[in-house]
C-alpha cells in the first residue's frame, strides 16, 4: 500500500510525556442519510494521548425513528468498542 500523494508528511502524534489515564471516545451520526433504506450512518473515534486508536464508520444495522435514536445508536456503538479495547 502507498500512501496518498501529498500526505508523506502526515501522521498521527502521541505525546509521550502525557500520562495515559483515559481513554475519550467520540461519536456523531447521519439521520437517515440513506432516501431508500432510511437507515443512518455512525461514527466514531477513541483517541488516547491525543492520538487516534481507533475510527470506525458504519450503516446503522436498524432504523432509527428520530435523529436522537439516531446519536443514541452511535453512542452505544462507539461505547461497544471502547469496551472491546479495555479487555
């Protein structure tokens, strides 16, 4: 695999002196971002050291009725994940 033209530069920093306490997790979602399924579309990131570990992006398995069902399914999504990464 090469990478992109122009990004040779790029990368992600983790801060070696930053102190590892937590791990944050963030997540948003599209509301019914698909006309003919209606289905919505999550993502998430969990960065650790200011650097991402992980990033997902998916079609929500179900549809949602509100785009607060919407963000609720992101939420336990991204929440699966992090969980995976404790063990």
């Amino acid at each position: 695999m090469t990478p992109a033209m122009g990004t040779k530069e790029k990368g992600i920093l983790f801060k070696r002196n930053k102190l590892i306490e937590n791990i944050d997790a963030y997540s948003d979602s599209d509301y019914a971002e698909n006309p003919l399924t209606r289905r919505s579309t999550s993502g998430s990131v969990l960065i650790i050291a200011n650097g991402p570990i992980s990033w997902a992006s998916k079609r929500q398995s179900i549809v949602a009725l509100s785009s607060t069902e919407a963000e609720y399914i992101a939420g336990a999504d991204c929440l699966a994940v992090r969980l995976l990464t404790l063990q």
